[in-house]
C-alpha cells in the first residue's frame, strides 16, 4: 500500500525538502504542497519520463573525474581573468566543433554541463543526430588540443562511469 503511494520514497523527500528550501517557509500549507508536487513528479518518473537507467560503471572514475573538473574550473577562472582584465585585442573567439563518441543521454547532459561550466567554454550545439558539439571558445590557441582535450578529460571517463 504504502509503495503504490509512494513509488519512490526518497525522490519525494528529496524533492520536498527542495521545494522547502525554495520557499522558505515550513508551514503546514507549503509542506503539504511539496509533498503533493514531491510525489506527483515521483509518479510521473515512474510512468517512464526517466531517460534510461543511470547505471554507474566505475565509481571511483566519478571521483576523479570531479577532481579534475574542479581543478580545470579554478584553473580556467585565472587563464579567462588573465585574458579579460589584459588587453582585448588578444582574444581570440572561435566556434569549434567536437565529435562525440557516446550517445548516452545522461553522458552528453554531463558533458554539456562540464563544458559550459568551465570558463571561457560554451556549448552553443548538439547535433540532432548527437554526433557533434558545437562549443564557443573564448581564446582559440590550438582547436585539436582542445577537441581532444575535452574527448580524453571528460567524454572518454563519462563513457566508462555511465557504462556506455
């Protein structure tokens, strides 16, 4: 009784708590409203919104990876500083194309995200077809050592951690 209720308990938690965090009001009204909405999306992924099983390959490969998006942020951070705060005229901004390999859908959001969230990168395109992305560079120096940059440090270990 209680799963057919509640199809998956900790998504509705999760969900609740965030909602409550959002409104920034523990009354009785909006705790009943988050577990509505909590439990309505838990429903609705239930009935086959989810893209595909996310199934973790390599854990400790995640960790790593992690690691060198944090340090590629922070070191992107001070080379796009650099870049802004000297003169202009030194910039050089260029749209790239990089060809994937993985087709899994939580893979490519990944790697969307880890592109988009380094300073100085954009993703601007994925390809209908998801064979290639378009990313807009903030300083284009040398276009292979960033396509292969992003293949090897990103979509090589997202291909392994998703089991693609």
């Amino acid at each position: 009784m209680l799963k057919k209720l509640f199809p998956h308990p900790w998504l509705t938690v999760v969900l609740l708590i965030v909602w409550l965090l959002l409104m920034n009001d523990l009354s009785p009204g909006n705790v009943l409203l988050g577990l509505v909405l909590g439990t309505a999306i838990a429903f609705a992924i239930g009935k086959g919104l989810w893209l595909q099983p996310v199934r973790f390959g390599k854990p400790g490969l995640l960790v790593r990876l992690a690691g060198h998006v944090l340090y590629d942020i922070v070191a992107a951070n001070v080379q796009v500083a650099l870049l802004v705060l000297g003169p202009t005229k030194r910039l050089r901004p260029a749209f790239i194309e990089v060809p994937l390999d993985s087709t899994h859908e939580i893979a490519l959001a990944a790697l969307i995200s880890i592109v988009s969230l380094s300073p100085g990168t954009l993703c601007a395109e994925l390809s209908d077809d998801r064979t290639r992305l378009v990313v807009h560079v903030l300083d284009l120096d040398d276009e292979a050592a960033i396509v292969a940059s992003i293949k090897t440090r990103y979509e090589a270990p997202l291909m392994e951690i998703f089991a693609c």
